[in-house]
C-alpha cells in the first residue's frame, strides 16, 4: 500500500522525492488543496474504496502514514 501511495503522489508532483520526505506535505509545500482532489480519486481507483468526503481533511493527507491510516479506517 505505502509503496502505491508513494506512486500516486510521484504522479501528482514528481518535483517532490516522497521516499525520502515522507511527512508535513501540507505544511512544506508539497500538497496544496488540489493535489487532494486528484489524491483522493486516484486512491478510490487504485484501493476501490469511496472516501467519506468529512475524512477529507488537509492532516489526512500530511504524511504517508495519515494516508494509509485514512483508508484503513476508511474502510472498516
């Protein structure tokens, strides 16, 4: 799943290594608010899960773990 992720993100900003820089996408600059629109559809094609448009918040998208937490949760 994080190795997916990581490539949905690279597709989306491939400025950023998110391999190595792995945390605060919202805060350094990495993601802006669009970037999680496309996020969010390209997670719900890749894992075939629906986000729950309340989950979809800027600290659920600010690191690798918080978005694997996010559609685990998701999901459940």
């Amino acid at each position: 799943m994080k190795n997916k992720i990581i490539e949905i993100l690279t597709e989306i900003r491939p400025e950023f290594d998110f391999n190595v820089d792995d945390t605060e996408f919202m805060s350094k600059g990495m993601l802006d608010s669009f970037d999680i629109i496309s996020i969010v559809s390209d997670i719900e094609d890749a894992f075939g899960y629906a986000i729950d448009g309340a989950k979809i918040l800027p600290e659920n998208f600010d690191s690798i773990a918080a978005i694997i937490n996010l559609i685990e949760t998701n999901n459940q």
